[in-house]
C-alpha cells in the first residue's frame, strides 16, 4: 500500500505520521514544493520507527512527481492555511490553482489513485479535482467532516462530562463555520439520545462551539489545527487501505442524494478499497433538513467563483 501526502507542513507530516504510526502502509511519500522541506519531514519521522515500532517507509520528494509513481492513496494537503479572522472560503484564490496543478500531476503518475483533499475551501477544493481529472467520483473524497465530528464528540463528552468514547455523533453538510451540520438528533452516549441528557439549550452550544471548531484553535494557535486533522485524514485512509467500510461523513460529489446535485459536500459514506463504496441516506430533522438545503447554498456560492 503506497500513499503519498502533498505538502510536508503541519498537516500533511501530521497526518503522514498518524498513517507510519498505525503501520498499515508499506510506504509513504511525502511531497512539497520548498526545497528540501519534505525530505527533512520524512528523514525526522523515519528516525522515529525504532522509537514508536513502525516498519512503513517513509521518503520526501521536492516536487518530484516520479515518486509518486503508483500511489494507491494520495492526499492533498497543499495550500495556505487560514490566520485568524480569516474563513476558509478566502484561501480559495491561492489554494484553487495549487489544488488543480497537484492533481493533474497526481493523477499522471498514479491513473489508478484514490485522492482524498484536505486543503480549503474543502467542498470546492473537492469538486475542483472532480472538474480538473475526471476521475471516478467514488475515487475523490473530501476530509472535513470526520475532523468537525471528531470536535462534535469532544464539545457533547464535555457537556455531558462523559468520556468520548461513550459519544457518538456526526457532523454533516459544508465544512464551513455556517455550513456544518451537527446531526444533534442522531447524537449518542452510549446508544442513549444525548437529549435524555441535555437541556435544548446546552445542545444549541455544543452545536454552535462545534461549528467555530477549526475558528476557536486558529485564534490560539496563530494558524489552522493540524493534530486532529492529520489524525482525520489517516483514519480515512486506514478505512481504504484495510477495506474497513467504515461510515465517515465526507465530503462527496452527489447526484440527487440528499436532493441536492453537482457539488461535493459532506455526507455520510461507507469507505472501503474502492474509496467511497455507498453514500448513507440518514433520516433528518426538519431543521437539519432545512441547515443541509442553506449548507449547500454556500457550497455552490464558493463553487460559482472557480474559474473553470
Ligand atoms: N479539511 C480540513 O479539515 C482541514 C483541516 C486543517 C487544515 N486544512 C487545510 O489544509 C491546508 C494545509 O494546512 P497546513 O496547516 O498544513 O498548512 P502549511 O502551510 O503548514 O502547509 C502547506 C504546505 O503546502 C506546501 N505547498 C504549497 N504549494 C504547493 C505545491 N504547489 N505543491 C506542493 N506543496 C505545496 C507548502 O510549501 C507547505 O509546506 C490548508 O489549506 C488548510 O486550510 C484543512
């Protein structure tokens, strides 16, 4: 299993050593345009597998596409993070043409590759690889709503001061600050509605802390998260490469699923070898119903300022 991550920065090596870590991988490849960055980043994190007991073997490349050669999985992690106070519909002017650059040159040396895009605007970014290869659209999938759910889960274990693994949850719609969708109404501790537990009121919070997720940690941190992010990319591509038909909410090209057409934005999929085997239909409140309609709507305004 060969997977090569685009952009060595704090996201991609994130996430390139949550994959060495799991030790699932034969190899990773890591790829950037600066200069001997990658090869760094990789020569680091292979001087970790004594220390944390992975055999998967880890190479950087400066913008060296050869490398990359027959990459069952790669990721797109390439591109400019948010500052603070910025959204992420505003990277999309630099990210855009990064984006559609990368992915031509991916998919030339790997015609057979499921990509998985990280770098923002994420919905746009996503059908932008759909438009700019015209790969399969089980082939391309978006990482945005395994990360939101994954602060969903930790927003719902501290309201109801349970630990996270008796929560269960998911995060639905555009991976924007107004477009996720908290599916509260799905939300569980322990196979129990979370609204057995919750004032409607202390939902309504979680839900809106949720949504900031990303916003709250750029303002601490002076740029975008990048540790639970990398954790969300390799466990997208653990659920590919160990065909663990695992459902995550991601962002995925849809034609009349959920009523909506022609634009990628996160649903509910079940992940296996072939990328995204089946996406989910799950039933949704008349406000979920109505969040998913006006989600979409911010989609396709980002969509409509590509140049395609
Ligand atoms: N989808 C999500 O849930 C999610 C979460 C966090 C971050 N992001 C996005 O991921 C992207 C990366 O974030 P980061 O914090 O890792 O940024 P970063 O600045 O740390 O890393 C980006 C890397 O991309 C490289 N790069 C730029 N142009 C390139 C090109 N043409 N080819 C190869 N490499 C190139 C840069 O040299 C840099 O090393 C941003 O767009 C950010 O908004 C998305």
């Amino acid at each position: 299993m060969k997977v090569t991550v685009v952009g060595a920065g704090a996201v991609g090596a994130s996430c390139a050593e949550y994959i060495a870590i799991k030790n699932f991988a034969s190899e990773v490849v890591i790829l950037d345009i600066k200069e001997g960055y990658a090869e760094g980043k990789a020569m680091d994190l292979m001087q970790c597998a004594s220390l944390n007991g992975f055999d998967t073997k880890i190479t950087g490349s400066t913008n060296d596409y050869s490398k990359t050669a027959n990459s069952d999985i790669c990721v797109i992690t390439s591109g400019i993070p948010r500052k603070p106070g910025m959204t992420r519909e505003e990277l999309i002017g630099i990210n855009a043409g990064i984006v559609k650059t990368v992915s031509t040159s991916l998919v030339e040396h790997s015609p057979n590759t499921i990509i998985i895009v990280v770098s923002n605007p994420m919905d746009t970014m996503t059908y932008l690889v759909h438009k700019t290869t015209g790969l399969p659209k089980h082939r391309i999938i978006g990482m945005g709503g395994a990360l939101d759910s994954a602060r969903f889960k930790y927003r719902l274990a501290e309201a109801l001061e349970a630990p996270i693994s008796d929560v269960d949850g998911m995060v639905i719609g555009g991976h924007s600050d107004k477009g996720m969708v908290p599916l509260t109404s799905h939300a569980t501790r322990n196979s129990i509605k979370v609204s057995e537990f919750l004032s409607e009121e202390r939902l309504n919070q979680v839900k809106e802390d949720t949504k900031v997720g990303g916003a709250t940690l750029t303002k601490l941190l002076g740029t975008s998260a990048w540790y639970a992010p990398g954790a969300a990319v390799s466990g997208l591509v653990q659920a590919i490469a160990c065909d663990q038909k695992k459902i995550f909410p991601c962002s995925a090209l849809l034609d009349g699923e959920y009523g909506l057409n022609d634009l990628c934005i996160g649903v509910p999929v079940i992940l296996g070898r072939k990328g995204i085997e089946k996406i989910v239909d799950v039933p949704l409140s008349a406000a979920e119903k109505a969040h998913m309609v006006e989600s979409a709507e911010g989609v396709k305004k980002t969509n409509g300022l590509l140049e395609l």
